[in-house]
C-alpha cells in the first residue's frame, strides 16, 4: 500500500505535518490570506448576535458542547474511510444554461462545495465562492479540490452580490473574492468579516456587514438578503478564533425565497428562522465534515434534514460536500445519508452533479440521481485505486 493511499494510516500525518508547516509558513510571512482584524467598538454594538466584549469575541447563543478533540484526531489517523475519490468525478457547463433566465424565477446551480449561483427573480447571488484548488491559507498544502470549478470564473454571468456565511478558508477564498471585486460585485458578510475585505483593498462601498437579522436590498434587483443565526466558530489565523461573526442567510425576491445554512450545527435558531422568514421554496444545507466530536458545529445528513424542515424549506439542495476532504466519513457517505434521511423524513432533496442548474420548483427529487456511486466503480473497474484490489 503506498503512503498516499487514501487508506493509508500515514497519509493523515503527512497531511497534517505538511498543513501546519504551511500555516506556520504563511503567518511568518505576514501572508495577506489571513485578512485583517476588526474593530472590536464596532463588533460590540452587535444586538442580534452576542459578543463578549470582555473576550473579545462573538459566542453562540448558547454555550455548546465540546466534543473530544482526540476522537477526531484518532479518526483521522486510524480510520479507514475513504475520504478522497478514486476516481474522476464528472461535471456539467452551466455557461450554456446561465445565457436564458430560469423559466420558473428561480435557479440553483452547485459549483461543489458551499458554493452556489443563486437565481432568484431576476437576480444573480453568489453564496460562498471558492474557485481556487485549496481550501488553505497556502496554495502548497491544504485540503485540494476532487474535481475543477464547472466553470471559470470569467465565464460567470453579472453577479449582483456575493454572501458569505463566515471566515473559514473553505468559505471565504482570497484568490476568488478578489477576482469578484475587481467586478464590482457587492459582498454581504457577517459583523467583523469586512475586515477581511478591506485588508485586500476591497473598496468599502462594496463591503456590507450585518448582524444576525439584518437586511439589506441587492441594488438594481428586488432582492433582499438577511443574515440569519447559526451556530458555528469563526478564524482565519492562530490567535483569531471567534473575532468575527458567522451567520446563514436568507434570500427573499418577490416570488421565492432561498435558505443558505452556511455551515451550522445543529440548534433551536433553525425554527425561529422558519417563523421568522420561511417558508422557502429551497434550503441549500451543509451536510459533510461531520464527527461526533464536531457535532455542536456541523451539521451531519439526518440533521441537515431535520433543519431543512425547521426552517420550512421545500426542496433540498446538500452542500458543503463532495469538493473538499474535511472531515473523517467517506467522501460518498454524506450524499448517501442525505438521501435517505430525505426519503424517509418525506423531503424532496435535488443531487445534481456540480455544474448542473436545477430549477428547484419543478425539478424531480433526485435531481440528477447518484452520480457519486459510479465514480469509484469506474476507477475499480478500470484497475485504478484501492477498490480495484479487493
């Protein structure tokens, strides 16, 4: 077996090893991916989330459970899930698709991971770009993308704004949010992301912060995006945990509504979303990177499904998987479970491969079905991998 195996018990060593080295790397160079700091007068005005001042950080709005650190380190170590395909996996162009406008008012087209073109009553909304090939402040070493974005960036349609749920490298890049805002394109964040921005000479007026429950109106459109609670961690450097704040979304046009988690654990807040801004004609839940020890912060499938009808959401569209290896399962086993759970609990969840626009409202549970079963197959069947040796 060799060390690179995906199974191998070395491998997660050297993944680590070499992601601290590039961490350490890129702080001791002053490296500009890690942003800015922000002002802690400002942060302390939130009201609709809580930041300790004393502290200097945001919390959640209950205190959560930790998890044992050493049994995720032990999973990663030791197990022998699969966390990375064997094979190749397909995409779809949505370019062709993105040149008429969604017959129903409303389309979804997954790019992989959390990150999704929103088009939404006339609208174009980006929910957390990421076009680079690493999730990681270094582009060395760091979680590496299985597949290409399904389309370049220059390829994209006008985007009238981008959303970010939080500051983790797999949901603000700093190679594509620079690329966007020599665009123009509008950026809401949560409180305290901004700053981030500004260190890469975003321009202000394209920077909008909100606190959990605030709103703002996407200009030229008769869009309005509100920053929602979640329970999550934020921190994009080693002494910067929590100084920023994390948020799902909300996407409201005059005839849809969409629900963005963002990445979330599990929590009350889902419900009040629900009465508060529901129902949604589509959830876009993070269901991937799962561990018991994480469970406070992510969400696993049967959750992302419980929250999914929380919230009141109609049709459901996973993400935060399939793109990145961040966590200890199976890299399939999030679809799968998803699934499931969504046929069980009675919920209309859409898989498509990523690329491939789905209009929601008239699209067949399913979506695309379960490309994801084929992709290791086909390396089996070719001789490739470890699947092809048992």
């Amino acid at each position: 077996m060799s060390i690179w195996s995906t199974r191998s018990p070395i491998r997660p060593l050297l993944t680590i090893a070499a992601a601290a080295g590039g961490v350490f790397l890129a702080a001791s160079t002053g490296c500009a991916t890690f942003g800015g700091t922000p002002d802690t007068a400002e942060m302390n005005s939130a009201r609709g989330a809580i930041f300790d001042a004393r502290k200097g950080v945001f919390v959640n709005e209950r205190a959560i459970e930790q998890g044992k650190p050493w049994k995720a380190l032990g999973d990663t170590l030791f197990g022998d899930a699969q966390t990375t395909p064997e094979g190749e996996i397909p995409i779809a162009s949505p370019v062709e698709a993105w040149a008429t406008a969604p017959e129903s008012g409303l389309r979804l087209t997954w790019m992989g991971h959390s990150t999704v073109l929103l088009e939404i009553d006339g609208a174009r909304v980006l929910t957390d770009p990421i076009w680079s090939d690493r999730a990681s402040p270094s582009s060395a070493v760091g979680p590496h993308r299985f597949h290409a974005p399904p389309a370049p960036l220059e390829a994209l349609p006008p985007i009238d704004a981008v959303i970010i749920s939080h500051d983790h490298y797999d949901h603000l890049d700093h190679e594509t949010t620079l690329a966007l805002a020599e665009k123009g394109v509008p950026f809401y964040v949560p409180l305290g992301v901004g700053s981030h921005l500004a260190k890469w000479g975003v321009a202000p007026e394209q920077i909008t912060e909100l606190d959990w429950w605030g709103r703002a109106k996407v200009p030229g459109t008769d869009v309005t995006v509100v920053a929602t609670p979640a329970q999550h961690f934020s921190g994009r450097g080693l002494l910067s945990r929590n100084q920023t704040l994390w948020a799902s979304w909300v996407v409201r046009g005059p005839a849809h509504r969409v629900y963005f988690g963002g990445d979330t654990g599990l929590f009350d807040g889902f419900a009040d979303i629900g009465r508060r801004e529901g129902p949604f004609d589509a959830s876009l839940m993070p269901v991937g990177a799962y561990n018991d020890a994480w469970r406070a912060i992510h969400l696993d499938p049967e959750e992302a499904v419980a929250a999914h009808l929380m919230v009141r959401g109609g049709v459901m569209l996973p993400v935060h998987w399939g793109t990145f290896s961040l966590g200890t399962h199976d890299w399939r086993e999030p679809a799968e479970r998803t699934v499931a759970a969504a046929r069980a609990a009675g919920v209309a969840a859409i898989t498509p491969l990523p690329g491939a626009p789905i209009e929601p409202t008239t699209a067949q549970a399913g979506g695309t079905g379960p490309w994801w079963r084929l992709v290791d197959a086909v390396a089996a069947f070719f001789g490739e991998g470890p699947l092809a040796a048992r």
